[in-house]
C-alpha cells in the first residue's frame, strides 16, 4: 500500500489541498508535517468553499483521521477558531488529531515578527507576520513551548518566563502590553490546553500503526520546493522544510515508510512576497492570469505574483524532492491566454545560458528567461473529465512540460472544483489499491 506525500513544486498556492481532499478519501490517515497558519489549502466541494488554515485538507472525509504533525508549529488562537467553524458548518471534528510535540506560537512571536520585518525596511523578507519565523527560532534554541506544556500549569508558566527573558530588548516596544503579562499568557494557553486536550495525541505511533496495518496514508506539506528554508530562495523563503523529506521529520516516520511523491504545481506560476521570480509578468497579461485564476492569498488575501511556467525550477524542485508524479493545476486558467510560453533556461548578464536552477542567489536575481513558445487553445476546458477532450494544444503543452521536467503528470486540474480534474495515465495501480 503506498503512502503519499503531497508537496508544493513552485512558490506555494498550487491547489495542494484540492489534490490531498481527493485522495484523502481513501486514505487512513491524512497528515500535515510542517509549516503553521502562514499556509492555507482552499477547496471547493458541494458548492461550498472551505479554507483550511492548520488542519489537514483531509478533514472533510468522515472515515479519514488527520494528523497535525510534531514539525507544524500551532497558534492555538487560530487553531480553536478553525475548529469551531468547521463544527459550525456541520464538519465532524471528532477525528482531528494534535501531536504532543508540535510547538506552540505564542503571543510574544506574532509581536517579535512584527518587529524583525518593520526593521528590515525596504529589505523585508514579506512574512505573513503570524510569528512562524520567531516560533521556529525558539525551537531550534531550544526555548519552545509545545502542546503537551498546556496540559501542566507549573511547566508551562515556567517555560514562558524562561522564553521571555532573552526577548525583553526586542519586545520593548510592546512592554506596555497586557498581552505580554505571564499570568495572562499561562491563563490564556491553560484554557487552550482545555479546549485542545481531546485531540492532544501521539500522532507518531498513530501514523506508525497505520502504516504497518498497510493503509494509505498522505503527508501533506505546506508552502512548496522553492520557498524551502535550505533549499529555497533563501532569505525570501518560509522558515521551515517544506519538501518531502521533511515529511519524516515532521511527523516521526521513516524515509522507506514514504513510497510516493506528488509535486503540485500550477500550468503558470506565482509568488507571494518578495524574492526572485524570473518568469514574472509585471503586465496586463499578468494581471488577467491573477484575475481569472483568483490569485489573492487564502491567509492574507494579499494579491500573488504571475509569470509563465519555470520547467527549471521545477524540475530542480522535483530532484530536491523524488518526486514521482506531478499533479498540473489551472490550467484552465491558460485557455483563450493566446501564445503560451515556458520557461526553459536562463540568461546571464554576460550571455551565459544556464539550463539548471542556478545556486548563487546574485545569479538567479538577474537572470532573464530563455522561453520556448508553444500555441494556446480557446476552448473552454472546464467541462473536461477525460484526457482525449482535452484541446490537442492543451496536450502539447502538458506533454512538453512533462517531457522537460523528467516526471509524469498523474492529474490535471481544469476548475476549482474537486470534480474539476482529468486524471493521467495508470490511475488505477495507485488508487485502486487503496479502495
């Protein structure tokens, strides 16, 4: 039985969730392995439109437990308010799960977070400012809280002072505060740790028992490749490892216990925030791309970056992560676009031309795309459900960008919709075996 791991193969904003909220059906368990609310995955199912912040995509499948792994970190804040909108939508929250050791964003980080960016002026990196990068720091320096803290007063009160302390400088600004007073913080986060506590598991041997049971189980990651905090377009990156080898780390699995990985990746691409995007269209083609593809940010509305299809990044993004299929997105979006480009090399300013993901950040920031130009279509492909309906350039293009990448395309997204998709190739060896 295969376990999946669902990544992001550009910038973010993919439609990962619409792919996890497929297959989570037949899947055991679904699980989120890093990241924290500066993430969200939007599905259309029913009619309705849901936007998941932390929990797993898969929580609209009744038989499917979700997992919020040890390597998320969980602004308990965010997380109660989720809940308490799913309940009341009528969504079944009964099998969400919270693991033990995932760490906690507190009051202090959303305000340190504000503060590090406001610092860096013109330099700002474009964080979401909900205090993941300050969470993530306190971990690594060992200064964390962690969802089991909730569940011992005396623990937790002492670990918030000790957190503290090393903050008082940069958090002068807020010492006025009340939001930063100890017995506020521990009173606030001890009635979290009630609300939380039915859901507070050992998620790592829940995954291990499904995965030696033989269920599927999907890894669903936040963010994608290129924002990784190593492997990304480092400082403009999220401040965790959003690519599937993380997905072991995040959530106390094995790397063998991982047999397949699906890149996400849209039929354009965009960005949020600032860093290099080579492909990007500062134009009115690019501002038609965001209009009919709905490109405003699911956590901040903030309105996203476009450009034409990178099949070097991508293709760096698939070795960085082994992936083994990729799942196109939008690419209704391209229909009636005209010409279609795709980027398949860059160009340095001395006239190089570089045909792999260039390492040094000062070259990839002044690189010009090299593209190859490929005819569009102008049939609307939002009705298609079978790959011969699909307009004969639609398949040209998909056929070159799979071909550049080195990976096969498993699905096609042509709509919002979760039935909006055309599935590729050997669906069944991999589905049919988890029905």
């Amino acid at each position: 039985m295969p376990s999946i791991a669902i990544v992001g193969a550009q910038w973010g904003d993919e439609g990962k969730g619409k792919v996890v909220d497929l297959l989570a059906e037949q899947a055991t368990v679904v699980a989120r392995f890093q990241g924290g609310n500066n993430a969200g995955h939007t599905i259309v199912r029913g009619g309705e439109t849901f936007k998941f912040h932390l929990i797993p995509s898969g929580i609209l499948s009744p038989t499917t437990t979700c997992v919020i792994g040890n390597g998320v970190v969980v602004d308990p804040a965010v997380l109660t308010a989720e809940i308490d909108g799913l309940r009341a939508r009528g969504v079944d929250i009964d099998n969400l799960r919270l693991s033990a050791n995932a760490h906690l964003i507190m009051p202090y980080h959303l305000m340190l977070d504000q503060v590090g960016e406001a610092k860096l002026g013109k330099l700002e990196i474009g964080t979401t400012r909900r205090g993941i990068g300050p969470c993530y720091a306190d971990k690594a320096a060992r200064l964390g809280i962690r969802v089991q803290d909730l569940l011992d007063e005396k623990i937790l009160k002492k670990k918030i002072m000790a957190a503290l302390e090393p903050k008082r400088l940069m958090l002068r600004p807020f010492e006025r505060d009340p939001a930063l007073d100890l017995q506020t913080i521990t009173e606030q986060y001890l009635t979290y740790g009630h609300r939380l506590e039915q859901h507070i598991a050992d998620t790592a041997a829940l995954l291990h028992r499904a995965l030696d049971d033989g269920e599927l189980v999907i890894f669903e990651g936040a963010q994608a490749a290129l924002l990784d905090i190593d492997h990304g377009t480092y400082p403009f990156v999220t401040s965790s490892n959003p690519v599937a080898g993380a997905a072991c780390v995040g959530t106390g699995v094995g790397p063998r216990d991982i047999t397949e990985v699906w890149g996400v990746a849209k039929a354009y691409a965009t960005r949020v925030g600032a860093g290099p995007f080579p492909t990007e269209l500062d134009d009115e083609l690019g501002e038609e791309i965001r209009r009919r593809g709905g490109e405003f940010g699911t956590t901040t509305g903030r309105p996203r970056r476009t450009g034409w299809i990178d099949v070097i990044a991508l293709r760096y993004a698939a070795r960085i992560n082994g992936m083994t299929s990729l799942a196109i997105t939008k690419l209704d979006v391209l229909g009636g676009v005209g010409t279609l480009r795709v980027c398949t090399g860059y160009r340095t300013g001395d006239g190089a031309e570089l045909d792999a993901f260039p390492y040094h950040q000062t070259v990839l920031h002044h690189v010009e795309p090299v593209y190859a130009d490929l005819p569009g279509w102008e049939e609307d492909i939002s009705d298609c459900r079978e790959v011969d309906e699909l307009p004969e350039n639609a398949l040209a293009f998909l056929r070159f960008v799979e071909q550049r990448v080195g990976v096969p395309i498993a699905l096609i997204g042509v709509g919002p919709s979760r039935d909006q998709v055309v599935w590729l190739g050997e669906r069944s060896p991999l589905l049919a075996s988890a029905a």
